[in-house]
C-alpha cells in the first residue's frame, strides 16, 4: 500500500489510502513519524473500527490515558450536561491532560458522524511551535517567565487547580512549547490567573498569548468527514474547537496515548492497582461480620492467630483479583483502561511471580493458623482457597463464564467462603449463624455486584464469556439484581434479628433503610430500561455503574454495625 500525501495549510498532512485500508496495517512507528513531522495527521479512506478496536489500535502507538469512562471519549451535544464540552458551543484553546495525572502525546480522533458543510464543528490546532518560532526576544522573555494558576470544578471527569509554566520543553522533541489555555466562560468554567503580576499586566500577557496563538500562519481548522482519523501532537500543539449548529450531528470518538511511565514508583502504583484497592472497604464488613459473629472476647479480636487471619484473607482476595485483570487485561482495555494498563506496567512475568507468591504466602499462613488453634481443615483454605479464586476467571473451569452458576460462585467465592475461615479462627466449626449470615449477605450483595456484572455485557459477549448477565441480557439482570438485593437484605436482617435481645434491634434500621435504598434504585433502573431497546438499556446499565462501590459499601458496613451491636451485647452482658 502506497499512500498518497497532501500537504495541509499551513500545516499537518493528509494521508490518503485506498478506500476500506486496515487501520492495523499503518505502521505505528510510520504514524509517529509523520506526526512528528506534521504534527497533525489526517487519514482518509481507512475503515472505520469500533470503539474497542480503536483502543487496541490505539495501543500500539503507546499506553491509553484512563478515564472513569474508559479510553474512547464520546464526544457529541448531550441534552442537559454539565459540562461544555458536550454542547454545540466552540471550545477555547487547550492542551489535554492539563488536569490529569499525566499530559498524553498523541490525541487519536474518529469521526462518527460529521456536521453538514457549513455547519461548523472544525477543530482548530495551534502549532505553538510556530507561535514561539515568529515570537519577539521580548515577548519569548516575557512568556519564560510567565507561571498560569488554572483552577476548574471537577465535573465529569475532570477537574481541580494546577500550576503551569508558559513556555515548557517537548518531552522526546526537546524543542520548546507553549503550555496555555484560554479561560472558558461557559459550562463549567475554567479561571486563568497569571501568578505574580498585577491585574493590568496580568490581561496584558493573555490578550499577548491570545494574539501570538491567533496568528493565521499558526491555525489549522480541520473541518471533519465522516470516516476522517485525526492523530495530534499534544505537546507541541493546542487545541480547541469552533462552534457548531445546534443539533448537528457531530460525533468524534477521542483516544489519549501517553508517553511511557518511567517515574520509579510507577510500577509500584500498578501493582497495587491489580490487587483493586477501590474493594478493600467493601470487603472489610466480610471479614468483620463473622469475627463479630463468633468471638466472644475482645482479646480473640486482638490475637496473633486474627491477625494471621486478615492477611491470609486478604491475600487470598489480592490472588482473585490480580488472576482477574490477568486474564481481563484485553478485554479491559477498552472500559477498564486503569487495570489493562496496570498489567502493561507491571509486566505479565512479574505479575505472575507476584500471583504465586501472594498464593504460597496465604497457604503457609493457612497451615501455621491450623497448628496454632488446632483446626485442620485451615491447612489447606490458603491453597483451595487460591485455586477456587484463580478458577473463577481461568481456564479449564472459568467458573465466570458457566451462565447462571456464576451466581452461585460469586456467593460462595466472595461471601461464604471467606466468612467460613474467618469463623473458623475463634470456633470448631462456623456456627448456623454465620452460615445463614453469609449467604443472606451473600445473596444482597451479589445482588449490587449483578450491576457490575451487566456493564461489561458487550465485552463479555464479543469475547464469548458466559456471564450471568449474558443469559439474561440487561433488563433480566437488573431484575433479578432487585430482586436479590431486596430478599438478600430482608433475610439478613431476620437472621441478624433473631440474635438482638428487645430495643437491640434497633441496630437493623441502617440495614433496612440501605436496603430499600438499594432495591429503589435498581427498580427505577429497571424502569428507565422497559422502553429502551437491549443497546440502551446497556447504555443505561453503564450510566449507572459508578454508583455500584458506594451501594456496595453501604449495605456491607450497614451489616456490620448490626453485627457490632449484637457483639457488644454479647460481651457486656
């Protein structure tokens, strides 16, 4: 394949392929060149991919910048947003990543959907290497030594106050690059303040920078085609976007690529990112209900052998997790960009060596605990127990993908089992109450997690995983959520109940009001879906799935007060 280059005024280039070109088949080191050389990149005639190819695609030129989202940004008008970026308004100039932990290289636009001729919607790019290139030795003075406070609203995914210089240094060009972005005085506005200058010379240096940046020899509008890629250099440029009429059906999908991590403690972060820290407070209340449940002194709280307790329990959920994203880490790439990306850093190797580890560690603790208080059938919990979680996502039994069954394991991996082996550190054997607890937690909080479930509906189907949710497509799975999550909660509340003498049970109140909280808002989810057809009521699930670890702590801590009280009547009385 030989394509064609054109030129673009005043810079930047279009690459034009034959008709129906693999995105895959442009060379990733061919498109970095170009870019930087062009530093705007348009390809024509390549065949347009779907948001999980993008990403993979996307990929190869280096590691995704993550959002709450995913890694493909969605950008189109959206009724009653909070944030302008979604509306028809023109976008100030900007550079992406300002308030994110990381700037990204290369932005990786596809056009959707393309506004009709004239109706506006161009994105503009500034070479600010041009700017800087046609500046005055005075105003480049000027601008050196120039530092800019923005401060924003965190809204959407992003937002907060940072402190950039003016002038900075490409980061793999070395040539020198503007770093400014316009106030927005809209949805979500953004506040400039140059630091260190009074209010006169302050505007002074932003009507300078607004003129410098404004400069036709510097601006590139590049109007969109459907089917149009775009690949950017956003360290030497910025960017922004010019209004559009409203109603126009503008739609770009929006890719971020960063430079390679090499901060030190970068593979620390994603090493203790595999192990899903955001679950840590959720799964707490599993271990705290059954100990509440069966000690019966605060000292058995405080013992050598509770304590080898925990980290057996929570290595044998950091073994789960860290087999999950292994074996997820493709299918993540796309909604779950942090944990694929994770597992980029920390290297397959490695992850593996740390999975082993984390497994021998709980099994040796398992074995010690069962010598110390004399119960056997510890010894081998660390073991099953790391097999079990490891077989959840891996094959031959990936007991994720056995349709309706995964419902069961999810109560027994999650719930069941680790409160089995926290209740066998202070009794023989568990006791009824724990047993009855733990599936009646189980059960309302499986109900929440169905949530989670659902959201990956799309991946799971592509990659031939045979999820609950699968089985029973979106509106089946959130009834079925409500339904778990109402009964579940009622029935813990009865076994919880049962054991809390007179006004003691008072102590459920929290348990049943998050309950009724939970099964509230799966209902009306459920209602949202009733019209919709199965893509929106996927869509609808997604919408919704931020708010599963919230919901999700609240019922386990609601649980676990209930459980305190009745340990507290316990040891007084």
């Amino acid at each position: 394949m030989n394509p064609t280059l054109v030129p673009l005024t005043p810079f930047g280039v279009r690459v034009e392929c034959p008709p129906g070109t693999p995105l895959e088949s442009l060379p990733a080191e061919q498109l970095k060149q170009w870019v930087d050389q062009h530093r705007v990149v348009q390809l024509r005639g390549v065949a347009p991919v779907e948001p999980h190819v993008l990403a993979a695609q996307c990929r190869r030129l280096g590691p995704l910048q993550p959002w709450s989202f995913g890694a493909v940004h969605e950008l189109k008008q959206v009724e009653r947003t909070e944030n302008y970026l979604y509306t028809e308004h023109a976008v100030p100039l900007h550079w992406d990543g300002a308030f994110a932990d990381a700037v990204p290289h290369w932005l990786v636009f596809q056009c959707v959907r393309a506004p009709p001729e004239g109706a506006g919607g161009e994105t503009v790019f500034v070479d600010s290497t041009r700017v800087l290139q046609r500046s005055s030795p005075e105003q480049l003075e000027r601008w050196q030594a120039a530092r800019v406070r923005y401060t924003t609203e965190k809204k959407v995914h992003y937002g907060g106050s940072f402190v950039s210089p003016v002038v900075a240094t490409h980061p793999t060009l070395g040539v020198e690059v503007l770093r400014y972005a316009e106030p927005v005085r809209d949805l979500n506005p953004v506040s400039v303040e140059p630091l260190g200058l009074n209010g006169d010379d302050a505007r002074a240096l932003q009507e300078d920078l607004s003129r410098a940046l404004a400069a036709p020899d510097a601006v590139l509008a590049v109007p969109w085609a459907e089917g149009d890629f775009v690949i950017a250099d956003n360290h030497a440029l910025l960017h922004g976007r010019r209004a559009f009429v409203t109603g126009a059906p503008r739609h770009l999908h929006r890719v971020n690529v960063l430079d390679p991590d090499q901060r030190w403690w970068a593979r620390l972060r994603a090493a203790w990112r595999v192990r899903r820290p955001e679950f840590f407070r959720a799964e707490l209340p599993i271990l705290l209900l059954p100990a509440l449940l069966s000690a019966s002194t605060p000292a058995a709280l405080t013992s050598l052998a509770f304590l080898e307790g925990v980290a057996v329990f929570f290595l044998l959920f950091n073994v789960g997790d860290m087999i999950n994203c292994w074996f997820d880490r493709d299918v993540d790439l796309h909604r779950k960009t942090h944990l694929a990306e994770a597992i980029a850093l920390v290297g397959r190797r490695s992850l593996l060596v740390q999975i082993v580890l984390s497994a021998l560690a709980a099994t040796g603790l398992a074995v010690h605990l069962a010598l110390t208080v004399q119960r056997w059938w510890l010894a081998p919990a660390g073991l099953v127990g790391a097999v079990l979680g490891a077989s959840y996502t891996a094959p031959p039994l990936r007991l994720k993908s056995r349709g309706l069954l995964q419902l069961p394991t999810y109560v027994g991996l999650l719930f069941v089992g680790p409160m089995m082996l926290v209740a066998g550190l202070f009794r023989d054997q568990p006791g009824l109450d724990v047993v009855l607890t733990s599936l009646a937690f189980g059960a309302m909080q499986t109900g929440v997690l169905l949530v989670n479930t659902a959201e990956d509906l799309d991946e799971d189907e592509r990659e031939g995983i045979r999820t609950a949710a699968v089985v029973l497509q979106a509106r089946g799975t959130i009834t079925l959520a409500q339904w778990l999550v109402l009964l579940g909660g009622l029935w813990l509340s009865f076994v919880l109940q049962r054991q809390l003498p007179g006004m003691l049970g008072l102590a459920l109140a929290p348990l049943l009001a998050i309950t009724a909280w939970n099964a509230r808002w799966l209902a009306e989810l459920s209602a949202t879906q009733r019209p919709l057809e199965e893509a929106g009521r996927r869509a609808a699930i997604r919408e919704q799935g931020k708010h599963v670890p919230r919901r999700i702590e609240s019922g386990a801590w609601a649980a676990a007060f209930a459980a305190l009280v009745l340990w507290l009547a316990k040891v007084v009385g």
